[in-house]
C-alpha cells in the first residue's frame, strides 16, 4: 500500500526505450528509441534507424501528454542515410511541463521511396532529479519530498509542554545542586534543612512531569514515529476520503504532489514568470501539484495540501469537456479552505468573519461568484465567508445537495440558476438565510460590489496559487 522509497529515476528513466517497427516487412527498420528526462532545461528524444531501400527523409515525433487531448507532432534533427539518428530537444522553458507530467511518444520514420515505419509508443515521465525523492502512495495520492525529519512523534503543542516540563525539571536539579554545595560548604543546621526541604520538593517535582509525559504520550494513542512526508500524506488521504464523502466525487486519476523544502528550490521546478508570492501550484491538466513545504511549516502546510488537494479533484469533476470551470470562487474556494483541516476546522479562519459579522462589513455574496479581490484583506474575509457559507450549505441543505450543486455547476449556467435549481434559492436568498443563520444583520443596502469585475473571468481556481505564509 503505502511504501517509502529513494527513487532512482536516472537510471528508469535513461533505459526507458527499446522499441520494435510496426510493419515488420517494411525495408525501415527501427533499432532503438530513447528518451532523456533533463529538467528543468529539455526533454531529449532520439531514435536509430534504416532503412534497405533508400535514404529516409523523414522523421517525426509524436508526443502525447496525459491531460492534453491534442497530439504534438514535430520534426526530428538528423542527417540524412540510410542509416540514421534523429534527435529531437523540447525545450521545457518554451513548453514547460512540471515534474510528474507522464505521456506517451512514437516516432514516424519515411524513406525516399515512399516507405514508413512507425516505433510503438514509449512511456516517458518529467523528474526533477535535482534531489532525492521519497515516496508515500496510494492509488489516489503520490506524496513526494526529500526533506524534513523521518520520525516526528509529538505535535507542535505537546513538545512545548514537554520543552516546559523538562526546563522546569532541569531547573530544579540546578537548584538542589546550588543549595547541597551551599549546604556543605556553610555545614549550618538552617542550611541543611533547607536543602533537605529543597531536594524533597524536586524528588516530588519530577515524577509529575515524567507522569505528565508519559500521560501524554499515552494520550496520543497511536503515537508512532511519522516522518515529514508521511505525515503530509497521511493528512492528504484524510483529506480526499472526507471530499469524497461529502461531496459524492471520486478521485480517479492518482494526484502526484511534489513537495519543496525549499523556496529556490521551489521557485527554480517552477514555470518561467511565476509571481513571487506563490507557495503551490497546481497543475490540473497533468494531476500534479508542486508546493513549497519548508519542514518547520508542517501544520501550515498540511491544510495548503489539503487546499489544492481539494481544487484537483473538484476541477477533474467538474470541467466540462471544454475545459471550461463554471463554479464560483464562493463554492470552490469554499470546498477548498473546508477540507484544510477536514472534521476540526481552523478558528484562525473564522476570525475574520466574526469581526466582520460586529462591524456589519460582510461582502455581498455576489461578489463571491466572481474573481476574489487582490486586495489581501479581502481576500481573507473572501476565504472566510466562503468557508462559512459552504458550511451553511452543508448543515442545512445536507451533503446530498452539496453534491447536486457540483453536478449542476458541471452543466454549466449561471450561479443564480444553480442556485435556485438545486437549493430553492438564488444567491440574494442564500445570503439572506446565510445571515440569519451566523447572527449576521440582514444586508441594509443592495449589493455594491467590492470587486471591480475582470473583462473577461478568466481565473481557474484550481491553478490559482496559494499565498505562502509569513515566516
Ligand atoms: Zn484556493
């Protein structure tokens, strides 16, 4: 099920390619194929052949990558013989594709007398071998990282207590110590029986801590070392299995996350001109998702995987064949900040919303149906009502509806139509239930749009990128 590996993709992937003609009785043979992952730079592309009857003319690569309908077809670089090697580079900073990208390739080999032969398709997979990947997978969820610590047993809060409780203990063998050197170098009565009382109270002090530490340990229940990386994993597939419960999609294609500990590292996998603030970003098309994790970030990190996690599988439900993502911000960001820490939500996400509730400054959930704001402080209220609003729907409508209203959305239309299809009520409706139920006053004014609407919608919400946290 689950494994944890140091992969050695140079050597898979550089013995990737042995290939056979497809018309054995044409006079082209073809002896070899071959491909090179280079990431970052190219992806390299060659092939060895000839042909009996005349020189060959013509070689063509096809690629096709997983996620991408269309076939690319391209020239390949070679001399011209009856016996040849053409090479093909793709040039992956003209044409980027991320690391887990997979796909399939073949070649088209003709000769100046009109005869082709065509080498079967070959597997290939982008890498980023620029360092040493582990793994935790199952068939919905490849976890990849190559930092952080492998055992990490306690959470962040019982290591403070624990930090506490042996300073505490330290502290008071430095202080029995101090006073037993006092003691014996002043040799008093008074002395003595200070210590004495001193030494007494330590003795008691420190099985209650070690008390403590063990209640602790014993309280974790299935306390087990679990390393950066699995602990991320294990979060993901919790994660996946509550979407899936509530929301009735399916994870059919295996999302591969690939997880930078480091920022330049991060930046350096990364596509040409990504902005400076980005900490994951999601490739939908591929099912790949790159983040930027730094080890000391593991619980922040936890809920921006389970964030992106959740855009993936949303988005390969409910794109249409178009491509096209008819969900609001409202629903889909909603979903997303929902399942960061599935069962036990963030009160951090919650405080904006209540301070916005006292000053009567909610946004108008209209504006929830177009592209967020860039401003961040209302984007933060943005993610909070979207949360809230997503939760309403859940407790009131049921998870049943839920699920209806991503079918719907699917279809396409309008959010005021969906709205009203699946829910009985459209988005003004929606908010005025909405309100009542967080204690919110009803709105005084018509909306006014906080967001100053795009030309053109043109975000993908899946591929928006989450704002790395302050450190
Ligand atoms: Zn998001």
């Amino acid at each position: 099920m689950m494994r944890c590996v140091s992969i050695l993709f140079v050597v898979a992937l550089a013995l990737i390619g042995v290939a056979a003609p497809v018309a054995a009785d044409s006079p082209i043979t073809i002896t070899s194929t071959r491909f090179v992952n280079n990431f970052r730079t190219s992806l390299s592309f060659q092939i060895d052949a000839s042909s009996r009857a005349a020189q060959i003319t013509r070689a063509d690569l096809l690629v096709q990558v997983e996620g991408i309908p269309a076939i690319a077809r391209v020239r390949g670089v070679f001399a011209p013989g009856t016996t040849t090697r053409a090479t093909y580079e793709w040039n992956l900073y003209r044409d980027y594709l991320p690391p887990g990208a997979t796909g399939q390739y073949w070649w088209e080999i003709q000769d100046a007398a009109g005869n082709q032969s065509r080498s079967s398709p070959q597997s290939f997979r982008v890498e980023d071998e620029a360092h040493a990947w582990k793994q935790a997978a199952d068939s919905k969820l490849a976890v990849y990282w190559y930092m952080g610590a492998d055992t990490l047993v306690a959470t962040s809060t019982s290591d403070s207590t624990n930090v506490i409780g042996l300073f505490f203990a330290v502290m008071c063998a430095l202080i029995a110590l101090t006073s037993i050197s006092l003691a014996l170098i002043f040799r008093k009565r008074r002395a003595r029986l200070s210590v004495f009382l001193l030494v007494a109270l330590c003795a008691g002090a420190l099985p209650l801590w070690v008390f403590r530490y063990l209640g602790e340990a014993n309280s974790r229940g299935d306390a087990r070392p679990i390393g950066f990386g699995q602990a991320l994993f294990e979060h993901g597939i919790n994660a996946l299995a509550f979407l899936e419960r509530d929301t009735g999609v399916t994870v059919e294609r295996q999302i591969q996350v690939y997880v930078y500990g480091d920022r330049g590292d991060f930046f350096n996998a990364l596509e040409p001109g990504a902005k400076e603030w980005t900490g994951g970003r999601a490739f939908p098309e591929y099912n790949v998702v790159l983040i930027d994790i730094a080890p000391s970030e593991l619980e922040w990190g936890k809920g921006a995987l389970a964030h992106e996690l959740t855009h993936q599988v949303i988005h390969q439900k409910i794109r249409s064949p178009l491509g096209e993502l008819s969900l609001p911000p409202l629903i889909d960001e909603g979903l997303a900040v929902y399942y960061e820490s599935p069962g036990a939500p963030d009160p951090q996400r919650v405080i904006p919303l209540k301070r916005a509730i006292q000053n009567d400054a909610l946004i108008p959930l209209r504006s929830l149906t177009k592209a967020f704001a860039a401003d961040s402080t209302v984007a933060t209220l943005s993610y909070a009502q979207s949360l809230s609003v997503v939760d309403f729907i859940f407790r009131r409508y049921g998870r049943d509806k839920m699920a209806q209203l991503l079918q719907v959305f699917k279809q396409g239309g309008l959010p005021d139509d969906v709205f009203v299809q699946v829910l009985g009520v459209n988005i003004d409706g929606l908010e005025v239930e909405w309100r009542k139920d967080i204690g919110a006053k009803p709105r005084a004014v018509p909306s006014r749009s906080l967001v100053t609407p795009t030309a053109f919608p043109t975000f993908s919400l899946s591929t928006e990128a989450t704002p790395t946290p302050s450190r």
